[in-house]
C-alpha cells in the first residue's frame, strides 16, 4: 500500500502528465511515482535522429527534464529548473528504448537537487543529468 505522500505523487504526476503535450509527443510512459522520485521510459523513433543517424541530444535532454520535473515537483509544490546539465555517455538509435531513472539528492525548503539516469534497453548508461529546481508556494493540483 503507498503511502500518503507517494499516493499525492502519484496524483500529481497523472495531472501534470495529462497536460504535458510534449512528453506525451515524445511517447513518455510513467512507470513510478514515489515521493520526490519518478522512473519513465520512452522509444526513440525515426524523427528523432539528427543527420548523423543517432538521437539528437535534445531528445535525450527533454527524457531526463520530465524525469526530474515529475520527481520534483510530485510533492504538490510548483518547482522550476534553476540549473541544469546532462553528459552524454553512449550513443542512441532509431528503436532503442530509454529508461529515465530521477532520484533526489537534496530537498530543502527552496531547492532541490536531482539526479536522472538514462538507461537503454541493454542497461547501458546512455546519459546521466543533474537538476538543480527552485521550489514556488504555488500548487499544481487543489484538492
């Protein structure tokens, strides 16, 4: 049985997830919800592909930013990104399925510090993501 602060993770994850139109044209998938955690996955396909024939680092980017905009802000507390990085470790094709893992490190009153992994479908590290969010007073959803 989830707890309380995850079954409110869970709620505003749907909420935001069903207003995010850009996740959804990416094809994201929510896979969990826990209370400053979230792990989602996705399938690159063919207009994903810059002309070198692998994934255009955006679309990597963009995997990880809604990993941790689900992981930070499923507390009901309107968060932004404040600073932001991503390394590129391997590269991605047409057909790999990615797994965007987002793990908190630091939760403060007005920050919090993520960590995304990107996983491919072989368990290879394609790419790892730090964000660094700036916690508003606003809610996303009122219950």
């Amino acid at each position: 049985m989830l707890s309380a602060a995850d079954q409110l993770a869970n709620r505003v994850v749907t909420h935001m997830m069903s207003e995010d139109r850009f996740s959804q044209w990416l094809g994201i998938t929510v896979l969990d919800v826990r209370e400053g955690y979230s792990r989602i996955e996705m399938t690159i396909r063919p207009e994903m592909v810059n002309g070198f024939g692998i994934v255009h680092g955006g679309v990597s980017f963009s995997l990880a930013d809604s990993a941790f905009a689900f992981a930070c802000n499923n507390r009901n507390q309107l968060s932004v990104a404040l600073d932001t990085s991503i390394n590129f470790t391997q590269p991605v094709r047409v057909g790999d399925h990615l797994t965007a893992e987002a793990r908190e490190l630091h939760n403060g009153k007005s920050t919090g510090l993520y960590q995304i992994s990107i996983h491919n479908q072989d368990q290879k590290l394609v790419a790892q993501f730090k964000g660094l969010c700036y916690r508003t007073d606003k809610k996303l959803i009122h219950e």
